[in-house]
C-alpha cells in the first residue's frame, strides 16, 4: 500500500513539474543587465509572446528576424517584451522605445542576484507603458 501511494505522489509530482516547464523556442542570445528590482514575467516565454531583441552592435530582431523600430508600428499585441544587451547603444534603445508608444513594455533582464536558480530560470523584468 505504501509503495503505491509513493508511486502516485511521485507521478502527480512529476507530471506537475513538467507542466510548468516551458517549450523552448529559438531566440537570439544577448548579454542581459542586471536589475535589483526585476521580478518573474513567465509571460515571456510564452510560444505567442512578442519579444524584440537588440544587440550589442545595435541590430534590431522581433523574434528571429531581422527587423528595424520604423516596422515596429504594425505591432497589434498589448504587451511586448524587450530584450537589450548590456553593451547595445543607447540611440536604439530609445528608437525602439519610441516606436512602441501607447504600448505596455516589459524591459528584460538578468535574474536578480536573490533569485532562486534551480534548473530553469524564468524571464525576469520591468513592466513599464511608453506614453503616447
């Protein structure tokens, strides 16, 4: 009796862990800033999540491809996620900001340094809405 119990707590344990795990999906890697006050946006990895990236050398990409802040108006999601490596210039930060006005931004970052980091670590960010 007991060994059954142990096998159903650990398959409903199991099954339940792996629903909480996202799907990867493909991305461009970027050298995250820190944020101290960053907290979890799941949201992020979402497989419909918008998710813009720039990087050090200031190339611009929605998803994996490639894209400039002049095509960004078309946008229809609420939420839009922004992913902006450490060493990005600060010129096209601000252009893409822009771009996204009246819109609601996630601004992505590094996990901050109390952020618990067992296996996967979700997206972690600052919401902030970009005023018309």
């Amino acid at each position: 009796m007991k060994s059954a119990l142990a096998c159903l707590v650990g398959s409903i344990l199991i099954s339940t862990a792996g629903a909480q795990k996202p799907v990867p999906r493909q991305g461009i890697s970027v050298e995250m800033p820190f944020a101290g006050h960053a907290v979890e946006m799941r949201a992020a990895d979402a497989q419909n999540a918008t998710v813009l990236v720039i990087t050090a050398d200031g190339r611009m990409f929605a998803g994996i491809e490639r894209t400039e802040p002049a095509a960004l108006s078309g946008l229809t999601e609420k939420t839009v996620y922004v992913k902006v490596d450490a060493r990005a210039p600060y010129q096209r930060v601000l252009a893409v900001l822009d771009a996204l006005r009246g819109k609601s931004v996630v601004l992505l970052s590094a996990p901050p340094e109390n952020a618990v980091r067992q296996g996967y670590t979700p997206p972690y960010g600052t919401k902030l809405i970009v005023s018309r």
